[in-house]
C-alpha cells in the first residue's frame, strides 16, 4: 500500500494498490504520496514478516515491489525519486 509522504515519511492518506475505478482517493495539487505497485505471482494476500518491515506473499510465491514519490502539481505529476533517469522531463531536477 502506498501512502502520503509530509513531515514523517509514512503517514496518510493510505493509497491502496488495488480498488475500483474511479473510487478512492481523490489526488489534489499540493500532495506528495508514495506510490509503491506490488506484483505477486501466487496469492494476492500479504503477509508482513518478523522484521516488521518486509513483506511477502501469503504463499511464498515471487513478487516483485517498486516505490516512486511523485508530487502532484498544476502541472502534473512530478516524480521525486529517480533512478538517474536524465530523459525523464517530470522528474525532479
């Protein structure tokens, strides 16, 4: 699940990783979120291990996690965690 990043670096909204169209969480200019798209080749359940940190699938299967934190302005998003991807024009410069 991904979430809102300000002053501590988790906090709301929560931005879940599934849902419905078009319900949910309504973006604003102004928010900076952490969107964090998790793909799991068994179960889609999770399981957070004894390190309070690490999550994995329910039944061991692969799975596969990224995170961006993207700002929303006026003028789109703007994607504040690059991987030194300099043809990117919304990341942050």
């Amino acid at each position: 699940t991904g979430h809102g990043v300000g002053r501590a670096m988790h906090e709301g909204p929560q931005v879940p990783n599934y849902g419905v169209p078009g319900r949910g969480l309504v973006l604003r200019v102004g928010m900076t979120i952490a969107l964090e798209p998790m793909l799991l080749v068994g179960t889609p359940y999770t399981r957070v291990l004894p390190d309070q940190w690490t999550v994995s699938s329910a039944d061991g299967s692969l799975t596969a996690h990224y995170e961006h934190t993207v700002a929303v302005t006026e003028n789109g998003p703007l994607i504040l965690t690059t991987q030194g991807d300099a043809s990117n024009p919304r990341r942050n410069a």
